[in-house]
C-alpha cells in the first residue's frame, strides 16, 4: 500500500513562527553561561555520603510544615528568598511547592541538569552527566508477535538475561547517577517475576518508574499492584483503530480488545494511562481516530512512536513513511497538542522542530520526548533538551547488560553493566559525538531546527549505517530518501543490506 499524503501537507495546522520570531536569548541564559554561575551549580549539585546533594536538601525542606523549629531556623533564609523570586514572578507558593519544590522526580531533574551545565557548560542541546531518563528492556519475552517488534521478541526469556542480583545492580548503579527517570519495557515486562523486587529497589532509589505494556496482562489487579509498587505511567501499545487489523499486526486474535480492556482497568484505578500508535503507511491517515479513541479511554497522553526499520521492522521497512508524509504526521500531532484534549508526545525528534514550525507563538511545544510547556519559555528550554536524545540525555539497557545508544540501536553495544559501570560507559566517545550535533551530516548539519531536532540517529543508523547521517525521513533529507529508492538495493525491505548503496556514510572515529 503506497499512499502520498504530500498534497495533504498544508491542513492542520500552518506554519507561524519563522526563525526570526524564534524568542531571543533569555537572560538566564546569560547567566547560566557564566564560569562563576557554573561553579556554583557544582557546588549546589554535589552529592554527600547520602546520595543527595544541597540543592535537593533545600527543595525538601522548602515549605515544610513537618520541619522542627531548630531546622526551620537553618533553612530560614533560603526560604526568605524562594519566597521573594516567587512573587517576584508572580508564582503561587503551594503550586510551586506541590509541582516543583516536592516533586522529587523534577527534583531530581534540575540537580542532574545543573551538574550537567557545570561539567560541560550550557550548550544547544545540553549534554548531560548522567541520563535523564534511561529505557531498560528488562525482557526479551513476550506473549505477542509483532511485526514491527524492534527488539525481536520471543515467547521465553533469552538465556544471557541478566540474573535478578544483576538486576538489582543495575538499579543501584541508575541510582548513584542520580538518573531521575526509568521507563521499563520488553518484550513484556509483565511477564517477568523479576519486576516487582526491581520495581521495590527502583522506589529505595527514589527513580520515577514508567512502564510500557501491551496491556494484555493488565488485570484489575495487576494495576492495583503497580500502583502500589510505586509504578507512576502505565503506557499501552495499540497498533489501529481496527481490532481486525490489531489482532493481524500483533499475530494474536483478541490482543486488541484484552489491550483495550487493559487501558480501561488502568484509568479506572487512577494510573496515569498513555496509549501508542507506531504510524505507518497502512494507518498514517487513522491518526485523527487514534487520538480520539485515546481520549475516549480516558488516557491523558497520546505517544507516537516513530518506526524504525530494525528487529523484525526490517521486514516491513516498505511500509516506512515517506517524508512527506512524516511531515503531514507531524503536522497533525502538532493540531492535537494545541488543542490541549489529551497530552501527545513523540519518538520523532522532528516534533520539537514541528511545534516551533507550527504552533503559535503562544502554543504548547515540546520539549523532548515526553516533555511539554506553553509559550516562548518552553521553546527556549527545547533548544537545550529536545529532539534526539540518544548518548546524550538518555539511553538503553538490553536484557543482557549491553548498553545503547536507543533501543532502536541495538548493534551499537558500548559496553556491559555486567563488566562496567553505568558512569564509565556514559563518558564513552560516540555518546560525546552524539552531543555534539556540529558533528551531523547532510542537512541535519546545516538545519537551523537542529537544536531542536538533530534528527533520528536510530534511523540514520538503519538506513545508511552512519549514526551521524541525515535522517531519510525528514523533509529536508528528502534527496536521501530519493537515493535509498532509486538504489533498488533493498533498502526499504532490509536496510541492513544497504552495505554498497550509492549514499555516502562516515564513521564516527
């Protein structure tokens, strides 16, 4: 099925900020720019032997009715003067507090990214310390077959799984980083009996835990118990609007509904609920549906999930959008953020370029992968950690140890939890390359969104086996994707086989 949405590419929303109605630089980055401010966030960001550092010491004890009245004293004038910049920027105290003083996972966030600055300076994006947020494919099992499954999934666990001491470690070490998000995934991590004593050690480290499903084990309580194991996003995977045509991609009758039935038992008991949709050629023009049955079951987030062609994906390669029609994707999701029904985020680093691209000035922008915020402040803060995340704000742990780029990067292993530590591998030098997007190619190199953006390196990756190459999807690489088909190598059946492909590939040495 081939299907050009190019001449659709001008509905939804236009386009209304040009580079120069992009915001100019705000003065906290000035200030944050200076060496005196980034010795400073040093100072305020180093960790004791309790694993926390000043800066999370003083949002705990901002506000806190519970403090005995010699400690109240000591954090006095601290307060004081949270109190004053407060006003000063008309912000009510007790919202603040709730959402930002109070919240450890944000907390924990801004430490990381103030000992970020303070290591390697402010820069567009922001290279960070430590990983932001960090996907572990705990399992490689799994109770479906998906045909787009980019970790080729099998019905038992792989037998180089990490043992459940491992595990355990692993958490541990994502906790000494200061790694403020875990999301975990499979295969299915429900199947797994090694979740739970993982999901306890996760919560001892104070990690937010985020856990994606294709809802088919979702029971009632199933539920009840990830809620109360501290579990706080529940994201389900449904792959069409039609349980036919579900049922067929996820090589089981009656996944769609039990998924479905597993997202209504989510929202029923609270759990903050997303449902995902990889958009293809065969259902890129049911987004609009997708949303709307999103929103009906009650989740308060949409997350699209970009294809990439690895795992069994390669198989279906040919089903790839083209790049107009990633562009006319983007363009809706876009409509549907500024709407404000239901949250929507993407895998897609294209969707921090299209908010910019397309949303008003006043709009709601992206901010990375699972991150959102109104007006020209938040698009300021998108320069620094939106689009491509890969090596530089986040990576991915294989159920054997091996660490990667992205999940979607799995050939690209730069080292084992088993032999090394997580603060050692992160420092490897094609995570330094991948946080400098100076070092990109083709119109990735030149964009004037490549703050932004900086494209999908697990595509490039697939598709021309140089990390650092245009990502073929974007409209502005379109030249790339033409070559890939004029080649008639196979590279939308298999772009691994792409091996003597007109198209130029660097390495990263």
């Amino acid at each position: 099925m081939k299907v050009d949405l190019s001449a659709k590419a001008g509905s939804g929303c236009e386009s209304r900020v040009s580079a120069s109605e992009k915001p100019a630089r705000h003065v906290l980055e000035s200030i944050l720019s200076q060496s005196i401010m980034q010795r400073f966030l040093g100072w305020m960001t180093r960790t004791d032997s309790s694993g926390k550092c000043f800066f999370e010491r003083l949002c705990e004890n901002y506000n806190n009715a519970d403090l005995l009245a010699r400690e109240r004293w000591k954090w006095w004038l601290p307060e004081l003067l949270i109190d004053h910049a407060l006003r000063r920027a008309k912000l009510d105290k007790e919202v603040m507090t709730r959402k930002l003083f109070h919240h450890e996972p944000t907390v924990r966030a801004l430490a990381l990214t103030g000992r970020s600055i303070a290591r390697y300076g402010l820069s567009a994006p922001q290279r960070f310390a430590a990983p932001l947020m960090v996907v572990w494919n705990m399992t490689a099992a799994c109770n479906l077959l998906c045909k787009h499954c980019y970790q080729n999934a099998v019905p038992r666990p792989g037998s180089d799984e990490l043992t459940l001491t491992e595990k355990l470690g692993v958490v541990d070490q994502l906790g000494a980083a200061g790694v403020p998000f875990l999301a975990i995934a499979g295969g299915e991590p429900l199947m797994s009996g090694d979740l739970w004593p993982v999901l306890e050690r996760a919560r001892q480290n104070r990690i937010h835990v985020s856990l994606a499903t294709n809802g088919t084990l979702l029971t009632k309580d199933m539920v009840t118990r990830l809620i109360a194991a501290g579990v706080k996003y529940v994201e389900v995977s449904i792959d069409s609007v039609t349980p036919e045509e579900h049922d067929r991609f996820r090589g089981r009758p009656g996944a769609w509904a039990r998924s479905v039935e597993g997202i209504r038992n989510s929202v029923a008991a609270g759990m903050r609920t997303g449902l995902a949709m990889c958009f293809t050629r065969r259902n890129v023009e049911t987004v609009d549906d997708a949303v709307e049955l999103a929103i009906a079951l009650g989740c308060r987030t949409f997350s699209h999930f970009n294809f990439i062609p690895v795992g069994r994906g390669t198989q279906m390669a040919d089903a790839d959008l083209t790049p107009s029609q990633r562009e006319w994707l983007m363009r809706r999701l876009v409509a549907h953020l500024q709407e404000g029904r239901i949250n929507i985020i993407s895998t897609a680093p294209q969707f921090g370029r299209a908010c910019v691209a397309y949303a008003p000035p006043d709009g709601v922008f992206a901010t990375g992968h699972a991150g959102s915020g109104k007006g020209k402040q938040t698009m300021i803060l998108a320069r620094y950690v939106g689009g491509c995340g890969a090596g530089r704000c986040y990576c991915a742990i294989q159920p054997n140890g091996d660490v990667t780029p992205c999940v979607y990067i799995s050939t690209l292993k730069v080292g084992s939890l088993r032999r090394q530590c997580l603060a050692e591998i992160w420092e490897c030098s094609l995570f330094g390359v991948l946080s400098n997007r100076s070092n990109l190619h083709d119109y990735c190199a030149v964009c004037q969104d490549r703050a932004y953006c900086g494209g999908c390196r697990a595509r490039a990756q697939a598709y021309l086996s140089d990390i650092r190459a245009g990502d073929p999807g974007c409209k502005h690489n379109r030249d790339l994707w033409e070559d890939l088909v004029a080649s008639d190598l196979g590279g939308l059946v298999v772009p691994g086989e792409l091996k003597s492909s007109p198209v130029r590939r660097v390495g990263f040495d």
